[in-house]
C-alpha cells in the first residue's frame, strides 16, 4: 500500500493507493456519489487515464477542508504523487499535464478599512 497527501486551498487529501480493480473510495463512498458533478469525476480519474491504467488500482481517500473542487484537485495531486510513488516512470507523463505542481493560491486575507481584501470604499476628493 502506498500512501501520499495532495493539498489545495483550505482541503487536505490522503490517499492510499492499493492493487485491486479500479475502485475509488473518497471518505466511504464512491467517489461518483461523493462528487456528483461529471466534470469533477473525469478530474479525479484523469490520472489513471491518462497513464491507462485504469481498473488496475484501488484509491482510498480521506479528504477535509476546503470545497467539492478544492478537494478534487487536492485528490488529484495525492493520486498523481502515489502514482509516482509506486513507478519513478509515470513522473514525466504527469509532470507534463501538470499534475504534480501544488497550486499555492490561497484566498488573500480581509484587510482593516476595506471592505474586502483590495476593494476600497468610494473615495470622494471633496
């Protein structure tokens, strides 16, 4: 079993990745159910699509924090790190579709005497 962590934004992914037939439990339950959005479960087996080994390994994730699509992409960097974990060869094919880079953005903090982190209020000269 090998396991690795994915993280963007405010979401933590653990993932353990295991030989098996290709099932994808997110926090026990199929990731199908747990992400209901089409656009989302292509991002999440996009990995194992792209290496075509698809219904070779079984994923078990614990994910927290963050949103639905901040812990997709938190998913997909953990399956995208325990993939190349498990074979050094994998790296370059990932490595171009850029699924090993962590997305450091992060909402910026509410600064005093603003409304919002960079939004003003109306300035009036006079």
């Amino acid at each position: 079993m090998i396991n690795a962590i994915g993280r963007r934004k405010a979401a933590v992914a653990r993932v353990y990745l295991k030989k098996g037939e290709g099932k994808i439990l997110v926090n026990g339950k199929d990731y199908k159910e747990y992400f209901p959005q089409a656009h989302i479960q292509q991002k999440v087996a996009s990995p194992f699509r792209l290496l075509e080994i698809e219904n070779i390994y079984d994923l078990n994730v614990n994910v927290r924090g963050g949103g639905f699509k901040g812990q997709a992409e938190a998913l997909l960097l953990g399956v995208a790190r325990a993939l190349v974990k498990l074979n050094e060869e994998f790296r370059p094919a990932l490595k171009a579709q850029k699924m090993l880079t962590r997305d450091a953005r992060v909402v910026e903090r509410k600064k005093y005497g603003k409304p919002k982190a960079r939004k003003s209020f109306q300035f009036s000269k006079r």
